[in-house]
C-alpha cells in the first residue's frame, strides 16, 4: 500500500514537471533490453540533479558509477556549452551500452566514461590535473563510499558539491550493529563526513518509485 502510494505520487509528479526525453526513455529501454539492472535514479530525481547541477552552474562534473548512463544523461543535460562529464564504470558492458545511449542523447562530445575499477581510475584522473570538478554524483558499489569521498575531496575545490546516492536503504542505516557491507560502508561515510571540517553536510529521506531512499548532499569549504 505504502510503495503503491510513493509510486503513483512519483508518477504524477513527473507526469507534470518533468519534460519527457526519448533519449532518456530510449536508454533506460536499452538498458532493460541489455538485462542490466533496474537500479538507475528516478526520472523525478533525475531531474532533481540536473537542476542541482544548473543552480550550481557546474561546468565540469564527474560521475562515480555509469550502470547505462541515465544519470549520466540527466547530468549532461545541465551542462553548459564547453562544459563536460567524466564518468567512472567498472563493467565493460554497461560502459558500452552507456556510450550508445550518451551518444543518442547528442552528448558524446561532452561525456567521457573511464572503463575501469574507480579506485584505479580515480588516481589516473588526478594525474592529468584538469580543473577541479564543480559537482561530484557518488552511486557505485556503496562499501567504496568513503574511498570516493575522499577522492571526491580531492578532485575538488572550495564549493564544489558533492552528491552522493543511496545512503537511506530502507532505514538500514540507522542500524549500527549492521554487518551488510553497503550498510557500514554508508555509515562510515557519515562518520567521516561528521570529523571532516571541509565540508557542509545534510542528508534527506525520499520515497518513490524505488522505495525508501535517500541523498546526501555535502558543499566543499576548502578542498
Ligand atoms: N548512476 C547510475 C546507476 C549506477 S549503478 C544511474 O543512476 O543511472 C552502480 C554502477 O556502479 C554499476 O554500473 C556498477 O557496475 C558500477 N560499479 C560497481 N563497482 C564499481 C567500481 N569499483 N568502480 C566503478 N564502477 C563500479
Ligand atoms: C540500488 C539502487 C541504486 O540507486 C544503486 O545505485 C544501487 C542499488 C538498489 O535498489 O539495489
Ligand atoms: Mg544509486
């Protein structure tokens, strides 16, 4: 009853603000035909990080986990001319269905995927030394979290935002006995971002089509 309800809300909502995108549709299609899990964000949220990512005006972003590159899509869509995204994703198979729907969407020019695990990509990065990322989206394996918030912080500069996916899961994360390493691997993340004085943070709840959820949202003092 209660997800049928959170379901038909999200439903109207993005039914009324939320602009339809055939490239959007037509990856999420690509992405079920290629049997990849059903985990992307919402299109109400989806749409909620490109109007973060425009507020900011983020001209470079970077992306932590690409799965078909439907946020991806939502991000780019953000960006303005000259801008450009990076994004990180281990599965050679998701990158390349990414790369044909990032591509579908007009946005190849704009978007770069590194193939392979984040934690090797991520250094690589830091060595070509381009500009600092003005916004970051953290969604890949969540054990890995707090290694990618500490990436994210040095991929960034003073008011850079971090966003970061997934850190509710139905209220488990409340539970400090957890041994689920997606759990502990959130709350260490909040544990860090708690004794960490270069950023800001919150974290809000949300329910909807996938279930009780949530984001977390950190804005970098000094990098
Ligand atoms: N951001 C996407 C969803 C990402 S799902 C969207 O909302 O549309 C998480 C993705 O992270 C998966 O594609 C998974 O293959 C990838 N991933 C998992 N572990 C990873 C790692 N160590 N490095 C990079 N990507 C990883
Ligand atoms: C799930 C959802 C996500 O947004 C994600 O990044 C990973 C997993 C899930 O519902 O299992
Ligand atoms: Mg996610």
């Amino acid at each position: 009853m209660t997800q049928e309800l959170w379901t038909a809300v999200d439903r109207y909502f993005t039914d009324l603000l939320v602009p339809p995108d055939p490239a959007l549709d037509a990856a999420l299609e690509a992405s079920a035909a290629a049997g990849l899990p059903a985990i992307a964000v919402a299109p109400n949220q989806g749409e909620f990080l490109r109007l973060l990512a425009q507020l900011h005006g983020a001209r470079d972003i970077l992306e932590i986990g690409t799965l078909g590159g439907y946020s991806t899509i939502w991000l780019g869509r953000a960006l303005p001319p000259g801008g450009r995204l990076v994004t990180l994703e281990v599965d050679p198979r998701h990158a390349a269905l990414a790369r044909g729907n990032i591509a579908r969407a007009g946005l190849a020019d704009q978007v770069e995927i590194l193939v392979g695990r984040a934690m090797d990509t991520l250094p690589q990065l830091a060595d070509e030394r381009h500009d600092p990322f003005d916004m970051i989206f953290i969604d890949a394996d969540k054990p890995s979290y707090p290694d990618y918030f500490s990436w994210a912080l040095r991929l960034s500069r003073p008011g850079s935002v971090i966003v970061v996916d997934n850190v509710v899961r139905h209220g488990a994360v409340i539970d400090e006995a957890s041994d689920d390493p997606l759990v502990r691997g959130v709350r260490r993340l909040g544990e860090m971002i708690a004794a960490e004085p270069r950023v800001s943070a919150t974290a809000l709840q949300t329910v909807g089509t996938k279930g009780h959820d949530g984001f977390l949202l950190a804005r970098v003092i000094s990098a």
